[in-house]
C-alpha cells in the first residue's frame, strides 16, 4: 500500500470550520466514492505504514494537523463542526519498500585507549538515533531498558533508571515514550534532557492515565528537565505533566539548589506544571495548549520562578497561586483565552509580575484575593477579559503597586478594588480606557471602586480612550461609590476620552485628595489674597484640593466671636493641606463637622476659640 500524509499547519478549509486551536479533537472518516463513510479512516504514525495512530486525535502543540492513510482523499471533522473532503498527496514511499538496516556494535579497538576500529572492508557504518556524545555522564535510555515506541510502557524503566543517574544526564531521543503510571524522581542532580521538536518530531513522554507523569520528591535538588513534550491523549480528569510534592520540603536547609523545567511543552493535561512544596523551582519557556485546569499552579514551596509561559486556552487559570503559595517571581510571556482567570493570585508572601500579557480570557485577565500578599506588577497587559482587567477582593492585609502597561477593552471596569486590603496604588503612566464594552450600562468605568473601600492612589495615568484608538466606552475615568472610602489619592490624571467625567467621587471621607474636582462654591480664577479687617469669619472657597491655604496673623482665644466657625469649607475638605506661617499651639486641634464647616476644637480652659486673621492667602 502507498501511504499518504496531510500535514497543515493552522488548517482553515473553508468557512464552516473554525481556526484550528492547540488540542482540538479532529476526527479522520474513509471516503465512499465522494460521500463520507461511517467507517473512520485508519491512521499511522509515519509513512512505514507499521504502527498505526490515534483516531480521533488531537492537533499539536504546534498547531498542526498531521496524519498518514492509505488513501487519497478522506473526510475530516473538527470538534462538533460537519466534516469536509480534503485531498492528501502521496509520500512517494510505502511499507513494501522501506529500507531495512542490520544494527552490529563497534569492533574492538586494535589499540589501547581507541573506542573502535573500522576495517576497511565494513562499507558503511548507521549510528543508531538518540545517541548522544557528550561523554561519559550521558546515559542512553534505549540500552537501559526503555522502548520509546509509544506503545509499551516506559514507567518501570525509567524508574529503576533514575537512582543511577545522580549528577548524570539522560538523553531522550526523539521518540514517543508512554508512561502509564507516575514516575517520581528522586534523585539529586539529574538531568532528563530531550530532543527539541513538535509532538511529531521530538521527545514526547504521553500518557492516558490520570497521573503526574514526574513528580519531584524529597532528594532531588539540583535536577532539570528541558526539551520534552508532555501529552495527554485522552480526557484529563486529574494530574499533570510535572509536579514539585509537598514533600520536597524537607530539603529546605540542604542548599537551594533549583528545580528547573526549560523549554518543555505540555498538551492536553489536567495541569501543566504543579508546585505544592519545595524550595527554588525554575520554569522557563513553558508551552502549554488544550490544558484541562490550570496551566501553572503553585498550592505551596517559595520563591517559584517564572519566565516567558505562553499558555493558551486552559480550562480554568494560566497562572493560579494558592493560598499557601509564595515568594512568585514572573517575567514576560502570554495567557490567552483561559476559561476562568489568566493570572489568580491568593497566596501569600510577595510576588512580583513583569511585562505578563493576559488576554481575552472570559473571567478577568488579573484576579488578587486571599490576605496577607503584596503585589507588585510592572508594565503588564489587561486586556479583552470577559470580566475585569484587575479585580481586586483582598481580606485582612495584602496590597498592590500597578506601574505602566495597559488595562484595556475587558468586558466591565478596567479595575474594580474591593475587599480590605491594606494599600494599592496605580501610576506610572498607565492606560486604562475602552473599558465596558460588554455593557451597554453600569459598570462601564476605567476604576470602580465598591462602596467603603479605602487606602488606595490612582495617580498620573491616561484614563479614557487608549492613544490612536476610537472613543473608549467608559462613562467615568474613576467611579467611586456612595460610602465611606477615605485616605485616598486621585491627582495628576488626564482624561482623554470618558463619556461622562473623569472623577466620580462618592467617597464621604475626609482624609483624601481629589484633585480637579469642582464645587459648587465660587471659584478663584487665580490665586488669591482675601482680607479680614472685622474678625469673625471670612467665607472663601478654593479652586482645587490640592492648593494650600495659608493663615497669616494671630490666634486670640477671646472677643466677641468666640466659638463662631471660622470658614465654611466644602464636604471632604483635608485638615492636612492647612499651613500656618505662625506655628499654632499644640493644643488646637481642627476637625470637619458634619456640616462641612471647618471648627477649632475647645482649648482647655476656654469656653470658646476667637480666631481673627489679618488674611487668607490662596496659593497654588
């Protein structure tokens, strides 16, 4: 028979059926003289015809979608889309005629000290593939008992191969090898090295079983893994591609030698990667796609770090910390179009994000919970959530600095701060705008800040439409709602594009600074000097929080007026941007009345406070 393969990256036939995505089910049916079979086509590995594959099957980790039949044309199906008649060319070679070869070892040397030598009547000399020489520490896994042809077992070998590798590596060949129960490491210092590739080409370790394919446990600091495929090839309900256990910990105190996993690839699993203990574990260059839960989880272990994942389509979070998680360093990378949340953090301890994208995912592109954490995040992307670009619920502690990036075109607010955490600022720089776009009211604000919710600054960010783009769908720039927020900072934004205001404060604190806010009181066109040359009071109002008064003249606790308001002040005027030329008795305390009138406090001994100023000076 003559074997044929279709192979096309990212395959859009036609119109009916959707962009391919990492880990779609694809099934292959025969075709009957044009018409789709009931009968489903048989597939194979390669174009030998010898060992057949998968059918349905699920497409790669690059995106591809690759098969060898015995046939010229067959119907493909995508998911639940109707299935449509493709053509595949042919190889150009078959089973009959594929190339055999006799596999001998090296004859021996004729001189000390030589690996081998070659007569000159032996005419050719074939290296088996996987070899790797890179000298005595490499340990070749095909001659230690591993078969690497996708269908036997693997798990007993590499397990009775692990303990002889310490300070060793192990060099995979690019073949598919199945493990069909955990394999726990171990050992200290081992290297499980494979050949980069797709899952077609590379070294892929793949399982149907619900399990952790590797688990590091206690005794194996200092060991890494790089250049594997991780892949489930049925339906994940449980485990993961690598697992750092919890009981790992119990090598805190023997050094911080790292766990490190690089350049590895994880393909339909339950979980990528999971950290639930341990200290130091490295992950760089993860690619992950059709992941069932969470792409990277740490539910325990510090100082876990993170550098450029791209995690596409999980069933739950990209990135999720755990309550008992801490000490996160993240640098750079992508979550795309996660189910839930594309970074969930409710752990503990600090964690530190740098120039992380998360977008078009349905819950929120940023989600912070839990209690006791501070966050800090720099130049990061929040983008075409269905939810919130930051939302915001901490309890009891935890807070959050926000610094540059973009917070942009999600689904409701851009942030909304909740819970009772301790302090969180936004600044820098940051753009925030075309927020709402789910909605056509409510919730359509760049921040929205829940009712009683105080401690925080947003201050000298573009809020409104983001540069070069069209009008954003925010009504207000920051929409604090009716309650008791207080100790808060809104100064130095520019608004460029809400369709309402930049400023909503419903805040009835007043320990707060709002700067631009209007009201209703005369304003001063410029500063200004107003004279008192009668006692009592002297009505004024004032342009801006923000500017200063200061109060030139004496303090007289008698006269006439004594006990009189000395100025009516708007709600929400700050004792604290008063400043007195003349240093005040320490016994005068200022305080706002319910009023919104601006009183001395009683000084002991005094049945009343007289205040009569030569002038009030309003400066900028």
């Amino acid at each position: 028979m003559t074997i044929a393969q279709f192979n096309q990256p990212w395959w859009t036939p036609s119109g009916s059926t959707p962009r391919l995505l990492i880990g779609q089910t694809v099934t292959v049916y025969q075709d009957d003289a044009g018409v789709q079979s009931a009968t489903k086509q048989t597939l194979f590995t390669d174009e030998t015809g010898s060992t057949t594959s998968p059918n349905p099957f699920v497409v790669d980790a690059a995106g591809n979608v690759k098969f060898y039949a015995d046939a010229s044309r067959v119907w493909v199906k995508v998911g639940a889309y109707a299935a449509e008649r493709v053509q595949i060319p042919s190889s150009g070679k078959s089973s009959a005629t594929a190339p055999s070869y006799t596999q001998a070892g090296l004859p021996s040397a004729a001189n000390p000290g030589d690996l081998a030598w070659v007569s000159d009547d032996i005419k050719g000399l074939r290296v088996a593939s996987g070899v790797e020489w890179v000298g005595q520490e490499s340990v070749d896994p095909i001659t230690n008992g591993l078969r690497g042809d996708g269908s036997a077992d693997d798990s007993a070998a590499l397990i009775a191969l692990l303990p002889k590798c310490a300070g060793k590596r192990i060099a995979f060949p690019p073949r598919p090898f199945r493990f069909a129960s955990k394999v726990p490491v171990g050992t200290r210092s081992v290297i499980l090295r494979g050949t980069p590739g797709d899952l077609g080409l590379g070294t892929v370790f793949r399982t149907a079983a619900n399990i952790d394919i590797l688990e590091f446990a206690a005794g194996s600091p200092g060991s890494r893994v790089e250049d594997i495929g991780f892949w489930h090839t049925g339906t994940a309900t449980a485990g993961s591609g690598v697992k750092i256990a919890a009981s790992i910990a119990s090598m805190n105190g023997t050094g911080t030698t790292p766990i490190e996993v690089a350049g590895c690839s994880f393909l339909g699993l339950y979980d990528g990667i999971v950290m639930e203990g341990g200290n130091v574990v490295r992950v760089m260059r993860p690619l992950m796609g059709g992941i069932k839960r969470d792409g990277i989880r740490q539910s325990g272990g510090i100082e876990l770090y993170v550098l450029m994942p791209s995690i596409k389509g999980p069933g739950r979070h990209g990135i999720n910390l755990e309550a008992d998680a801490a000490a996160t360093h993240i640098l750079g990378g992508d979550i795309w179009g996660a189910v839930g949340d594309g970074f969930r953090g409710a752990g503990l301890g600090q964690v530190f994000v740098k120039q992380l994208v998360s977008d078009m995912c349905q819950g929120s592109a940023f989600s912070i919970g839990g209690s006791g954490a501070i966050y800090d995040f720099e130049g990061c992307w929040a983008a075409g959530a269905g939810l919130y670009g930051m939302d915001i619920n901490q309890f009891g502690g935890g807070g959050l600095s926000w610094r540059g990036g973009q917070i942009r075109y999600n689904g409701r607010s851009g942030v909304r701060l909740g819970g009772s955490g301790v302090k969180y600022s936004f600044d820098a720089g940051a753009q925030v705008g075309g927020n709402g776009v789910a909605l056509v009211v409510g919730d359509r604000y760049g921040f929205k800040v829940l009712a009683g919710r105080s401690h925080f600054a947003i201050r000298d960010l573009d809020i409104g439409a983001i540069p070069g783009d069209a009008t954003g769908q925010q009504t207000h720039g920051i929409f604090i709602e009716p309650g008791a927020s207080d100790h808060y900072d809104l100064r130095g934004n520019r608004d460029t594009g809400n369709t309402v205001a930049l400023v909503s404060d419903g805040g009835t604190g007043n320990n707060k600074w709002v700067e631009g806010t209007a009201w209703v009181y005369p304003a001063f066109a410029t500063p200004a000097k107003y004279a008192n040359t009668g006692g009592g009071y002297v009505p004024f109002s004032y342009r801006r929080l923000g500017h200063k008064l200061q109060f030139r003249g004496t303090i007289n606790a008698t006269g006439a007026n004594a006990g009189d308001p000395i100025f009516v002040f708007p709600p929400g005027f700050r004792p604290a941007n008063i400043e007195t030329v003349i240093p005040w008795p320490t016994n005068y305390v200022f305080t706002i009345t319910p009023a919104g009138v601006f009183a001395p406090a009683v000084a002991p001994g005094t049945t009343g406070l007289n205040f009569p100023f030569t002038e009030v000076d309003l400066r900028a």
